[in-house]
C-alpha cells in the first residue's frame, strides 16, 4: 500500500509536460510530489506549486536548503531531470539516506574531461584528448593537434557548442566560436564551472546510438536502445531524430549494452536512470557521455513499458516513479 504522508523529490530546472506526467505517476502511487527548483527563493510561491526554491549552481548548498524544508518529513525517493540538477540531487540524497547516485559519480558525469578520463582508465574506447583554455586562442600546430577532431565546452549539454575542425583554419574558427558562447551573458548567468575551458579530442566516425537505463544498486536495466539514422558527421551537432526499436543487428545491440554497462561502473554510478551516447564502428563501441538523467522531450513520451498484472502500458515517468519510491522494474524483456 502507498502512504500519502510520503514525499518524492523531483530537482528540475523547468516546468512542463514531463513535470505533469510526473505528478499524474506521483498520484497514483499515493505520494506527494515536491519540486525543488531553480528559481528566486525571494519570491512567495509564485507558481502555487510549493517548490523549495534553490540555486544549482551550488548543489551542497542547495542540498543543505532541502534538507532543512524537510526536516521531519519522509522522503520515499528522489529524482532529478538534467545535469545540474542532478548534482544537488546526489548531495541531498546523500545527507537524507536515500538510495542514489554519489555525489562525486554525478559530478564526474558532469564534466566531459573528467568523464574521458575515467573511460580510459577503464580500457573503454576513447580517443585522443585533451583540455585547452578558450582563451587565449589555442595555437594547433605548437599543439600538434591532429585533424579531424572535435571541439567542445567541458560542461554543457544538448551538443551545444560542439564542433568538428578539418584543419587549422577549422579549428581556429571553431575555437572562436566555442569562446563566444562560453563568455556570452546566457551561458555566464548558468555559473557553469570551467567555462574557461573547452575539450579537444579526435573526431569519431560511425553511427551513433543512445541508450535508456535505469540503475538499480549497481545493476543497469536497459530499458531502450535509439538509431539516430541522419549521419552525424560535422560541423555542428545538433539533436536528431531517434528510433526504437533499434535495427542494429543483435550482436552490435548486446555490444553497446556491455559498453554501457562498463561505462557506468567505471564512473561509479549506482541507483537512479541514465542517459547515455556511443559511437560504433569496425573498432567497437566508444562511450561520448552518460548523464544522470532520464531523456525529455518527445523521445520520453514514445517509451512505454508493462508490469506483471498491469492493465496497460506506463509511460516512462511512471516507471522512473515506481523505480525512486519503491524500487519496482518492469519485468526483463
């Protein structure tokens, strides 16, 4: 049975659709949903949603300010949709004793330099890397950089601000911009760390895929594999359309599950969904990212999935609902 004096936690920067399929799942299971979102805390509940109103940017702080709104109450579990709110998320789970990623595992994640580190600590495919300052422009030739390569910010999400580079030229124009946006006022207003910084690795040909996870005390549930069928080759690489079923052939699909899976326990990760993107060629799967994060937008929506008994399929919110209060998983495919 459900107890409606619980609370599940949900850290999220916006407000929309998902946010209301997350109250619909929070409903039906008894629980009362609470925001915690990024907003002036000055304000007197502008939106009538009760939120506790924090600041990402600061995400021990921000635990510390959940904590105290709290005190007292029983919290069932905790979700987060995004990058930075996942970090306050991590610290807050941490000092209220519910099960969920830590801390360092999120903020690992967080950083794209951090993130390849770990994959070639872990023997996972990774290419050439390393970290440059945006500013002064970085010189290739004294750098003997090697062409094609990628250039991107340290911390962003979305694809924002990557760009591939053929030659000097490229690069040097790809710098550039990557510069612009770090130092332009909507990015500067995020308070992003290491946005004086950018990451320059080797371009990797192949198909790109995603995939949809969820954690369970170390344990990775594959719950979706995604084509991105447009090739994804350069210069920008803005968000395509995905596909799943995949149509990749069985081998290559239990392939990227391993890479996956070996992803996620070299970064520490443990409770909790993700978000991951891989590349696949004649050399393997190469691990571009995980974040600690279920997929938005549209693509959440397409996912449906069935428990033993269920009358009919539960969209993706509800499960991740199901998964943060009472650790339920849909039965394996």
């Amino acid at each position: 049975m459900t107890n409606p004096s619980k609370r599940l936690l949900l850290f999220t920067a916006k407000l929309g659709y998902q946010t209301r399929s997350f109250e619909d799942a929070a409903h039906k299971l008894g629980v009362r949903l609470v925001y915690v979102t990024d907003r002036c805390h000055q304000l007197e509940d502008p939106w009538g949603d009760r939120a506790i109103a924090v600041h990402f940017e600061t995400p021990e702080v921000a635990a510390y300010t959940v904590m105290e709104a709290l005190r007292g109450q029983d919290v069932s579990g905790i979700l987060a949709l995004g990058d930075r709110p996942a970090a306050a998320a991590a610290y807050a789970a941490r000092g209220l004793g519910i099960r969920y990623n830590h801390p360092a595992a999120v903020e690992a994640c967080r950083s794209k330099l951090r993130m390849k580190e770990v994959f070639r600590d872990a023997g996972l495919c990774v290419p050439w890397f390393r970290n440059l300052p945006v500013d002064p422009a970085p010189e290739p030739v004294l750098l003997g950089i090697f062409y094609p390569c990628v250039l991107k910010p340290l911390s962003l999400s979305a694809s924002q601000g990557v760009v591939r580079a053929n030659d000097r030229e490229e690069f040097l124009a790809a710098a550039a911009r990557v510069r612009r946006l770090l130092q332009s006022p909507e990015i500067l207003a995020t308070r992003e760390a290491n946005l004086d910084q950018m990451l320059v690795e080797g371009y990797i040909p192949g198909r790109e895929v995603a995939i949809e996870g969820l954690l369970t005390d170390g344990a990775l549930s594959i719950l979706a594999i995604f084509d991105k069928p447009d090739p994804l080759e350069g210069p920008y690489f803005e968000e395509t359309i995905y596909v799943t079923p995949s149509r990749l052939p069985e081998s290559v699909q239990h392939a990227i599950e391993k890479c996956a899976r070996d992803a996620t326990r070299a970064l520490g990760l443990s409770h909790g969904p993700i978000h991951a993107e891989f590349r696949v060629n004649g050399d393997g799967v190469w691990p571009l990212e995980v974040a600690t994060r279920p997929i938005g937008g549209l693509c959440a929506r397409a996912l449906r999935f069935s428990f033993d008994g269920a009358s009919e399929p539960i969209g993706l919110e509800e499960l991740l609902a199901r998964h943060a209060h009472a650790n339920e998983l849909p039965p394996a495919s």
